[in-house]
C-alpha cells in the first residue's frame, strides 16, 4: 500500500468506517422492519455485508500504515 501521512490516514480511515456503517445498516439493519420480503432484498443485504467488510479491511490497511509509519 503507498506510503500516505497520518492525518490521511486517519481521514480516509474514519470515513471508510463510517461507509462501513451506512452500508451495514442499509443493507441490514433497515429491511428487519420492513413488511415485506423478496429475493431482492436478500440480495441486497449480501452486497451491504460484503462492502461494509470490504470497508472495513480498507479502513484497518490504513491504520495499520498509520502505525507503523508513526
């Protein structure tokens, strides 16, 4: 991963944290209290699943650079 300063860092970190969140409770959280359930929304809450994971990973590469740079 290219070398970046620690206040990017912690920048791009916080706000791949918070699409990780946005994402999980999009494709989680809302469709528990809706009426209604397809395949579609099946489907959905697997894509929120995996890019709040892909987030997640891309968030902790870069606190993980943070500290060893620091």
């Amino acid at each position: 991963m290219k070398k970046i300063r620690t206040s990017k860092a912690k920048v791009y970190s916080d706000f791949l944290t918070g699409t990780a969140i946005a994402w999980f409770s999009a494709g989680i959280i809302t469709p528990l209290f809706t009426k209604r359930f397809e395949i579609i929304d099946l489907i959905f809450a697997v894509i929120g699943i995996l890019v709040a994971m892909v987030s997640l990973q891309i968030a902790v590469e870069y606190k993980r650079g943070d500290k060893s740079n620091g």
